[in-house]
C-alpha cells in the first residue's frame, strides 16, 4: 500500500490507518489479533490507540485496547518493528474520574506517568507518534460550536506541554509528537512556540473528516498545508451513518450484540453523530452514492482517501469482513460529477456532525 511520510518527519505510514478504540469493548481480543494480522498482510503499517480506549470509554475498558495491541506485539515477534504506532494522552476529564483523579488540567508530571503506563501495556519501549488528545484549554470540542471565552482558566500553557513532551523525545521513550481534536489557533500556536523555544515539532494533527463534518476546510487545511504538518482524518464514515445502516429506521436502540454502535450504546447515541441533521444529510449523500452505482460506504471512504488534505484515514472496524471492505474501497475513485454532488449538499447541509 502507497506511504507517505507524516509532517517533515521519517515516519512512514500507509494511507490508511487501523484505529483500535473497538478492541476490548465491541471487539474481543481473539478477532482484534486477526484484525491486526490480516492489515498487516494488507500492507497497513500504520495503527493508532489512545490510553482512554476502548470505546465507549468506562472505567472498566480504560487502558484495555492497548493491552491488546501489547499482546500482539509479545505474541507476533517482530510485529513492531514493522508498524508505525501512534497513541494518545487524554485531555482534561470529560467525566472520567478514573483518568487522572477527574483532573480538568493536564499537568507535565501527567505526561512522564501517562506515557509510561501506555508503553507498560503496549509492551514496547518506544512511542512513535504520540499525541495529546484533546486540548488542555478551553475550546469547543466534540460536537460543541461555540468557543466561550467565560469559560477560560488557568490551565498548563502550551509551551510548558511542549516541555514535558520533550522530556518524554529525550528520554526515547516518543519519537514524534502530533495533536489531535485541534484548532487552526492552537495548532499554529504550537508551532509558534516549537519554532520559538527549539521544542518538538507537530507533525500532525488527528481531527475528524467526512462527509458529514468537513470543519477541517473552513481554515485548517490552509494552515496544515502552508505548515507541512499532516491530518489524520477520523471517522471517515461519520460513526456509520455514511454506510446507509441508519437510513431507513434512524437510530433505534437495541441490546444485540452485532448492533451498530449509536443503537447500542447510549452515550454515543447523544453525540453529534445521532443528531437528526446529521442523519438527514447522510441520507442525501448515501443516496448520491447508490444513483452513481457506489456503496455508500466506498463513496465516503473513496471521498477520505483521494483528499488532498488527507495523510492517512483512520477506519475503525469491529470486524474482519470489515477491514477487508474498507481495504478494496481503496481502489474507488470518484468522478468530477460525484464530487460535485456532494458539495452541493455540503453547501445546503454544511456541518452537522461538527
């Protein structure tokens, strides 16, 4: 599969990235392992976790996807060397007690103590890529719209969380550094700071990019570009409402085991993925994928992959054959007419999962 170096870095990735925020929690860890092997033999060599996975979080799957990638790697000699690995530190508690005591600031010490933990499970000595996860500071995330300038306090600035992930690059213990869930202010602001004090360079930037939630256009594509720091775009299927599962009955709650996860599980079914806009507007674009002989899914993936703004798209799969789906999308190509269908309802819809 095609690589392409993140940021102005060595790090060399697939295309396509393998998120893992299923394994532990929709994904047991036999069939994550054969996730795993089967996207290596596909050539994805890039994988990206968090501490907070699995998902949904709770205190229970707190830590446990990374365990199963740890035991991977001991059970596949030679598996990590052969794959870039990205992971996350949480931000500020967003009602996980059990990540930092609760703590709304993410302090240096957190950093040394967070990356430690996740290397611990992850069972290797070195992080390639790693990432903060949402912003230590106020600033509307995770469906919020407005930035609330009342909602400011003192936090850990920016440069003194660039000290501690320079800590963690001196020690070895984290190659590249990259954020995720950012602003063009904060992600500009880091590099200001980086460039200003000799600190470590961001290198990319994991935000969400689909269809349904096309933010990154309106200002942080310009910045990445011009900067030379790469996006990772997220949720290429806008939490599966672009694979047309949701169209006919919207989202109804179920207790199935093999249900999508905005039916089973109720806190994601209150994110901005579950809003009738967004589900209005997935309609419209899956539909332009089934009149022009596409499957939805192919459609919204195609739309990620052949992006000039994006580096790598990271799929989250629950299963094999879904791994295996998202792989053969990778030779659809979508035709000026399509594209043009689709800003059109962009220019009616806008962003409704933002």
């Amino acid at each position: 599969m095609e690589k392409i170096n993140l940021g102005r870095s060595d790090l060399a990735v697939s295309r396509i990235c393998l998120g893992t925020m299923t394994f532990g929690a929709q994904t047991n860890e036999a069939e994550a392992h054969r996730i795993l092997d089967a996207a290596l033999e596909a050539g994805i060599n890039f994988l990206d976790t968090a501490e907070m996975y699995a998902v949904p979080p709770t205190r229970e799957s707190f830590g446990k996807t990374e365990a199963i990638i740890g035991n991977w790697f001991e059970q596949r000699p030679g598996a990590r060397h052969k794959v870039v690995l990205a992971s996350k530190i949480a931000g500020p508690s967003r009602n996980m007690d059990w990540i930092r005591n609760g703590s709304s600031d993410l302090k240096p010490e957190d950093f040394k103590a967070a990356c430690d933990a996740s290397l611990k499970r992850l069972k290797t000595d070195v992080i390639d890529l790693y990432q903060i996860h949402w912003p230590n500071r106020n600033t509307p995330v995770f469906g919020q719209l407005y930035y609330d300038p009342s909602k400011n306090k003192p936090q850990t600035s920016i440069e003194a969380q660039l000290r501690a992930l320079q800590d963690l690059v001196k020690a070895g213990k984290v190659r590249h550094i990259g954020l995720s869930n950012e602003t063009p202010w904060g992600l500009s602001e880091f590099l200001r700071l980086a460039q200003e004090h000799g600190l470590p360079r961001v290198q990319s930037v994991q935000n969400p990019y689909c269809l349904v939630n096309r933010v990154v256009d309106n200002g942080l594509d310009e910045v990445m570009h011009r900067s030379e720091v790469s996006l990772l775009a997220y949720s290429p299927l806008g939490f599966g409402t672009l694979t047309g599962k949701y169209d006919d009955h919207g989202i109804i709650p179920s207790d199935l085991d093999d249900a999508p996860r905005l039916s089973r599980f109720e806190t994601m079914r209150k994110q901005r993925w579950a809003r009738l806009e967004t589900l209005a507007a997935a309609r419209r674009y899956n539909a332009v994928a089934w009149e022009n002989g596409l499957k939805p899914y192919e459609m919204a993936l195609a739309f990620c992959y052949r992006n000039w703004r994006v580096a790598s798209t990271i799929i989250g799969v629950r299963t094999l054959e879904q791994l295996q789906q998202c792989v053969q999308a990778w030779s659809v190509e979508l035709s000026p007419e399509v594209l043009e269908a689709i800003d059109r309802i962009r220019l009616e819809h806008r962003d409704p999962a933002q």
